[in-house]
C-alpha cells in the first residue's frame, strides 16, 4: 500500500472515530433529556443542557488530533520477518 492511501485511511479512521463520538455524547443527551421529562420530582428543575455532554472546544480538537495520528510508512515501520526456508544450491 502506498503512502497517500494509507495517510488517508488513517485521517478517515480518525475522523469516523469523532464522528462515533458525537454521536454517542448526543444518545446519552437524548436519554438524559428523556429520563427528565418522565420522572416527576424533577419537573420544577431544567432539562439537562448538550453543553453538559459535548465540550465544543476540546471534542473538536480530539477529532483533528485522532485525524492527524496517521500510521507509519512502510519505510519507518518494524522490519517484517525473514523467511527461514532453506536456499537451493545449484551443483
């Protein structure tokens, strides 16, 4: 594999890893809202607000950093293992 392929597949894993992120922040926010709204001593008091789930600075900066961690190329990675067959000598 080449290395813009894999510089790319590294900034679509990361990417996908934020997006799954938001997404499970914004389930527990719905759940949350939703236990609010059915419970009955806590009509009185605010629904939970999304601030409380999601940091819009620092959630955001996760996804680019994660992005940005692509994996080594071929050149920098560990040395793959040698075969140990025995070589054929010719006579």
């Amino acid at each position: 594999m080449d290395v813009p392929t894999l510089i790319l597949l590294g900034a679509a894993g990361g990417a996908l890893r934020g997006l799954i992120d938001v997404y499970n922040r914004f389930q527990s926010w719905q759940a949350a809202r939703s236990a609010h709204r059915h419970t009955p001593d806590q009509q009185g008091e605010s629904p939970p607000r999304f601030a409380e789930y999601f940091d819009p600075v620092a959630d955001p900066i996760a996804a680019a950093v994660h992005s940005a961690l692509v994996p080594a190329p071929p050149c920098c990675s560990a040395p793959q293992a040698r075969s140990t067959a025995p070589t054929q000598r010719s006579s």
